[in-house]
C-alpha cells in the first residue's frame, strides 16, 4: 500500500471553492488533468474537500449507448455512464472512479459531483454562460442556439468571461456568487478562475434589437429550473433543488435580454 501511494499522482481541481483532489497511478492522465483543467488544477493544491481514487480502464470497456445514471444507495452516490462507474461516499468524502483514459469521464464524474454538492447547501450547476462586468456577475441562460456562446464572444476586454456554458452558483455571505469553470462550450476554452457577486440573470433571445424587460416570476423560475444541471433520481434532493430555485428567483433579478449579436448588446448589461 505504501508504494502505492507513492506512486501516485495527485491533482486538486478546484472549481467553486470546492477543490476536490483526484488520485491516480498514472502520470499521463494526470498530465491529461493539466491539460483539461488549467488554472483550475493544482499539483498540491490546497486541502480538498473530497478525494477520488482513479482506475483506467481499456476502451473496450466502452458502452456508448448507456445513458448516465445518478442514484443513493446506503449512503452512496452510485454513478454510472458507458464509458465510467464512480461511487462516492458521503460521511467519508472519499469515493473511486473506473473510466477510460480520456478527459470526457472525469469531466462528467466532477460535474455530477458538484451538482449534489450544491444542492444540498442551495447551489447550481446551470447551462448558462455567465461573466463579470465591473466586479458584478451576470449570467446569460437560453436554449441551444439561443447566443449564449455568441454573448460571450462579443464580451469587450474588460469583461472577464466565466464560460460559455456551465455556470457555477452558490450562496455567500452577501447574497450569491458566480465562480469560473473549466467547463467550456463551443469557445473551447476554460473561463476565467475568479469569482463574483451575482448581479442579475438575463434569459436570451435573438432578435432585431438591444432590450431589457422585466419577467415574471413564474417565467422566470420555469427557464431557470429548465437550464439547471441535475442528474439525480432522488426525491429528497430534487424537491431541495426546487426549493433552492424558488429562494433563488425571490432574491436575484431575472430579466429577458433580447440582443442583435453584436459587441453594442454589452452595453445593456448591469444598467440600472
């Protein structure tokens, strides 16, 4: 066991806050972590929240029609998709994932993990791109298509862009805050590692024109639940997930955010 741990190689990837250190016996896939998670990922980094235990597999392991499969069985989340199967322990924060040798696997593994993670303390993972403007966050929630990579495209120098697609929400001290992810989209590139207070929510729509317009509440709560990343079966943690939304719409302003897909829709964008 001692020469095991010897061996290992240790990465802390910390998105959030909540850095979670992933273990394996191989220097290429943690030199495959540096590469997917850059900013993001640490060769010490600092004390993580939770430990994983990574075992490759060969890619004849492979089913890609499974679908992902999220489920609590005796204080364990059970994980499970083609191409990986992960469990993680909750009392003990420690879990251990079999995959293939590649980014995809552990990038889902991690996402899930976040995603309860945030549930339980009134936290999101959003499909939602989001960014920061003068020291304030906002986030840009829309259907495919609907110009979240294009709003973050068209951000001017001084906005540093958290990403284009996996949002990342949980409650401070003073409200709620939005964190940089490593998570890309079709900019595939990482966001920026840096946090923020979260200003408003702006819910696109493509059109001929630069407007801002109030929504109401129940609109506003159906498109955020619709965009917000849950993998889950369990009924406990999906009505706090409710809940968490609710408190969430009562607190931070949504508006509808109808744009033409140029740089003049970032100066509609934290107006008073």
């Amino acid at each position: 066991m001692g020469q095991l741990i010897a061996m290992a190689h240790e990465r802390a990837i910390d998105v959030g806050g909540m850095p979670i250190l992933v273990r394996s016996d191989s220097l290429e896939f943690a030199r495959m972590l540096d590469d997917r998670y850059g900013s993001f990922v640490n060769p010490v980094g600092p004390r993580p929240v939770f430990e994983l235990e990574v075992s490759l597999l060969p890619p004849t392991n492979i089913d890609p029609d499974q679908d992902v499969q999220v489920r609590l069985e005796s204080g364990r989340w059970i994980m499970e998709r083609g191409d990986f199967r992960a469990e993680w322990d909750t009392a003990r924060r420690r879990g251990w994932v079999r995959q293939t040798a590649n980014p995809y696997s552990i990038d889902a593994v991690l996402r899930i993990l976040h995603s309860l993670i945030l549930a339980s303390e009134g936290g999101f993972l959003i499909h939602a791109a989001s960014a920061v403007k003068n020291g304030r966050a906002f986030i840009f929630v829309g259907v495919s298509g609907a110009g979240k990579t294009t709003i973050s495209r068209l951000a001017p120098s001084d906005v540093a862009v958290l990403t284009d697609e996996i949002s990342y929400v949980r409650p401070g001290r003073h409200g709620y805050e939005a964190f940089g992810t490593p998570f890309a989209g079709e900019l595939a590139r990482i966001g920026a590692n840096l946090r923020a207070q979260l200003a408003a929510v702006y819910l696109l729509v493509q059109g001929t024109e630069n407007k801002v317009e109030p929504v109401s509440e129940p609109e506003a709560l159906q498109a955020f639940l619709r965009n917000v990343l849950f993998f889950a079966q369990d009924q406990e943690l999906v009505e706090k997930v409710f809940q968490n939304a609710f408190d969430f719409i009562s607190l931070v302003p949504i508006y509808r955010l109808t744009f033409v897909p140029d740089a003049s829709v970032w100066g509609m964008i934290g107006g008073d």
